[in-house]
C-alpha cells in the first residue's frame, strides 16, 4: 500500500512540475482549420467558430492566461 501511494504522489508531483518547468510562458497555441460543410446557407459562408480546450484554472493556470486564450480566440474569429 506504502508503494503504491508513494507511486501516486510521484505521478502527480511530476506531471505538475513538467507542466510548470517545461511549458515555456507565452506556449498558448491557436490552431486553425477550415471544415467544410455542405449545403451551409449562403448566409453563414464564412462563419469562424472558436474553442478552447483544456482550461484548468489553478495555480498554474492564471485567470492572465485564461484571459489571452480567449483574447486570442476572439481576435481570430474576429470578434474583436
């Protein structure tokens, strides 16, 4: 039992550190990708949809990057 809650704490206290020490500040990434999709209204051509993913608000994750995620996100559906 020891060995295995030793292992658990290891896991967690190694993903956390990578997150932190590995992923460089300013690491926020935008993809774009263009979907296709038939018989879309002529009236929605042209329509830019945002997502963002994984948004873990903790002490690694300020309310700072948070906030330029989807200040990122607007500007490339151009809602901004």
């Amino acid at each position: 039992m020891k060995t295995l809650a030793a292992a658990g704490i290891g896991v967690v206290t190694g993903a956390a550190a990578c997150r932190v020490l590995l992923r460089p500040r300013g690491a926020l990434q935008l993809t774009s990708v263009d979907v296709p999709v038939n018989g879309l209204p002529a009236e929605l051509s042209g329509l830019r949809i945002g997502l963002i993913t994984d948004v873990h608000r903790s002490r690694w994750v300020s309310a700072d990057d948070v906030a330029a995620a989807v200040a990122l996100t607007m500007a490339a559906t151009g809602r901004i």
